[in-house]
C-alpha cells in the first residue's frame, strides 16, 4: 500500500467530513440539538484529523540527513498520535461537556426535519469515506480477519481514518435516535444523553487509536511472515552454521530496519563471508522492499549467548 493510495482516503474523508462539519453546525444553531452539536464537533475534529495525517506523511517523506540518517519515516506515527489526543480532548471533551449542560437545562428541539435530513446525508458520506479506507485496507488483508488485519497494520494513515469513519456512524445513530426519542415522549434531556453517549464513542475510539500507535511510536518489530520470510532466505544460504539473532523495527509503514547477528562457518575466508553478506542484503531487499536497511553482523552463537 503506497503513500499515494494512503492518501486517497483521507483526501475522501477531508472532504467529506470539512462538508458535513459546516451542515450539522448549521444545523445545530437552526434547531437546538446537543447531540447534533456533538456531532458537529465531532466533524470539525476529524477534518483537523485528517489535516495532521496528510502533514505527517509530508514530513515522513523528508530524506535522511545528519540529526535524522535513519529518515523521518516515524513522524507519522507521532503526528497520528497527536490525532488520537485532540479526538479524545476536543471531541469527547466537548461533547460530555454540551450533553452535561443540556441535560442541566433542557429545552424542546425546533424543526426537526433539519436534523434528520442531515443526518441521512452525514450517514451517506460517512459511509463513502469507511468503504474508502476499508477498500484501501483490504489491499492488504488477503485472508485475515478485520480486527487482525487493523492489528497487524503498520500504517496509521489507513487505521486512523477508518476507525474515525466507524465511530461517526456510531454516533450518527446514537445522535438520531436520541433526537427522535426526545421528541417521541417529549423528553429534551435525551437529547443531550446521547450527546454524552457519543461523547463516550469519541473517547473509546480514540483510547483504541492511541493504544495502537503506542507499539509503532516505541519500536514495534515486523510481522511474523516477513521474519519468517527473512530466516528462509538466510538458511537457503549454505555459508551460515546458525543464525543467532534477528532484531526488526518500523521506522515508517514501508520503513524496516533489520539487525541480523550470524555465524558464518569456520572454514571461510573474510571475502567469501563479505560475498554472502552482500548476496543476502540483495536477496532481502529484493523479497521486501519495505527492508530499507540491513546491518549484518558475523558472531560465533557462543558469543551471542553470552552477550
């Protein structure tokens, strides 16, 4: 999955979410609705979003230089951090808050037509936005499950808008149906539970999403194939008694750093382990060019198990 086809589906959910933004504010101001204020919040964070995420691959783009030679690959990862804060301060703070003042001094909803009509029309680009990142995860889930598939990801440009996308139609719903039940029996108050309900949404969402970037931020290794992958190519390779050790880490979503300790046998000469190193760097690399570098180091297994 590349960069540009990342960026396809958070251009999706800008757009989308920077529209229904400025419809549920309006929205929210012609009829009273906590809940669709919520929502409207909700919007607005998610455009900022997506803003934060295009800057961070524009930043991880950058090359390697003297304070960075491993490259800039891990700014998104910060940068999605940073999303995860400002989705669970702003948007579920925000939005608790409204549903608590609401629920304080409760007052009848005017024209509610309005609020459902936007929300029908939120939902509808809500839904283009998921099927986007979803389609765009799908390129690489192959037979995995869903939840396998977003755990595994190592890209949080992809995870981020679709978890985002997910948790808008969950509290699209939970803001029509508070709506509608506050009008049903006359209750102004359900209006503002729900906005706290999807307060609560927000702050799930965002936790998942700040657990998951967590492992990338601190050094998370490589999936178990691409090892797998690394440890058959290395013993196709008739010069190498044992390998003793293989250390992985993501420097980017397509950003490998790969540390690999082994011991060659005796009976080779200095070049001849200089030729199989370099044969197994090429070999790598060409198997998974997500390997950007390979440092190989020549120990005997008696030594890495004493270090």
């Amino acid at each position: 999955m590349t960069k540009n086809t990342n960026k396809v589906a958070i251009y999706a959910a800008l757009a989308g979410n920077g529209l229904i933004a400025l419809i549920k504010f309006f929205a929210s101001a012609y009829t009273g609705s906590s809940a669709m204020f919520s929502e409207a919040i909700h919007s607005l964070v998610d455009t900022g979003n997506q803003i934060l995420l295009l800057y961070g691959i524009k930043c991880s783009e950058r090359p390697a230089d003297k304070t960075h030679p491993f490259g800039y690959g891990m700014e998104i990862y910060f940068w999605s951090f940073v999303v995860a804060i400002l989705l669970f301060g702003l948007g579920a703070g925000v939005s608790v808050y409204e549903g608590i003042s609401k629920i304080q001094n409760p007052h009848p909803l005017q024209n509610q037509l309005v609020n459902y009509i936007v929300i029908g029309f939120a939902l509808f680009f809500e839904g283009i936005a998921f099927l986007i990142a979803y389609r765009e995860l799908g390129k690489k889930r192959g037979s995995k499950s869903l939840l396998k598939t977003l755990r595994a990801s190592k890209d949080p440009a992809i995870f981020v808008v679709l978890f985002e996308d997910f948790a808008a139609i969950i509290g699209l719903a939970v803001a029509g149906l508070g709506i509608y039940l506050g009008e049903v029996f006359n209750l102004p108050i359900l209006d503002g539970i729900a906005s706290i309900i999807i307060g609560l949404i927000l702050a799930v969402t965002a936790s998942c999403l700040a657990f998951e970037i967590k492992g990338l931020l601190t050094g998370e290794a490589a999936s178990e194939e691409i090892v797998a992958g690394i440890k058959s190519i290395i013993k196709d390779e008739s010069a190498v008694l044992y390998i003793n050790e293989i250390l992985t880490m993501h420097l980017g979503p397509e950003d490998i750093l790969l540390n690999i300790s082994l011991d060659f046998k005796d009976a080779m000469s200095s070049g001849n382990v200089e030729e199989t190193i370099s044969a197994l760097e090429t070999n790598i690399k060409n198997k998974f060019p997500e390997i950007k570098r390979v440092f190989i180091e020549a120990q005997s297994w008696m030594a890495q198990e004493k270090d």
